[in-house]
C-alpha cells in the first residue's frame, strides 16, 4: 500500500495525521498493525502504552504503530473503520488536510475523555459505541468494526 498520510505536529491535538495525496471516498487510507493482545482488565497499563491501543475486540488490542496510531479523534471524521484494522476514507480528502476518525466507532468499555475536536457537531465527550446517538451510528455504518456493531447496551 502506498504511504497515503504522513505523521506532523498540528496546533490543538498534538500530532496528528495528514493525507500526501487527493484521497478518494471509500479508499482504504492505511492498515493499524502490530502485535495483538487480549487485555481483560486495562488497570496499570501506563499512558504512553495505552495510547497505543487500538481496539479489535470488546478486551482485544493492536499495538498499533505510527503513522496509523498518530490518527487524532473528531465528531466530524472524514475517516472511519473497515475490516477492523483499516483506516478507510468516508469522504473525499484534499492533499495536505488532516485525517481523523470518531474513537467512539471503537470504543467498548466506560473510557471516556473530554473531547476539543472543535467540530460545530461537536459531542464534548468521547465514549463508547453504544452510547452514541443513534443518527451517528447511522452515519458511521459502513465504516464502524463487525465486532462494535454487534455490543448491544
Ligand atoms: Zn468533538
């Protein structure tokens, strides 16, 4: 797979991830890979390691590596998950534009943060799947995990 985003420092989030080409609606943008594990109870996993979790299952994680691991959140995503693993274009992306998901599309468990995405649509907290409304789900189908989609309240 062509390199598609590349790893940079932005204003407000940190680093980020930003498109090195036109990037069309529906393209598989990059692959979250690494070693997986399944972790029952997330207590006493220092930050840095968590940070780079990535979920594929309900206590299942990838230790993602950069760049997909760098993606930032946003209620306003133009990006979501395919397959799992991939990091999958909703809409078409400009060179040079930061590319984001919703967290929420893989998020199980009652971790929840205080969200500055800065979006208009903005929700103010990232939490789990089952919480959000459904008209997001609705937006999010194509691109939210098998795996999230079957977690009922
Ligand atoms: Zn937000």
């Amino acid at each position: 797979m062509e390199d598609l985003i590349c790893v940079k420092g932005t204003s407000q989030m940190g680093s980020g991830v930003f498109a090195t080409k036109d990037i069309r609606k529906d393209e598989i943008i990059a692959e979250f890979r690494g070693p997986r594990i399944k972790i029952p109870d997330m207590t006493g996993i220092p930050d840095e390691v968590w940070s780079h979790f990535f979920n594929v299952g309900v206590d299942e994680y990838i230790i993602a590596r950069e760049p997909g691991v760098r993606t930032n959140h946003s209620c306003d995503p133009n990006a979501g998950i395919a397959r799992d693993v991939f990091l999958i274009a909703m809409r078409d992306i400009a060179k040079g534009e930061q590319v984001t998901f919703d967290y929420s599309v893989i998020t199980a468990d009652n971790w929840r943060l205080e969200c500055k995405c800065g979006s208009p649509i903005c929700r103010k907290v990232i939490s789990n799947y089952v919480d959000l409304p459904e008209a997001v789900k609705k937006k999010y189908e194509k691109y939210t995990p098998d795996w999230i989609k079957a977690l009922r309240k």
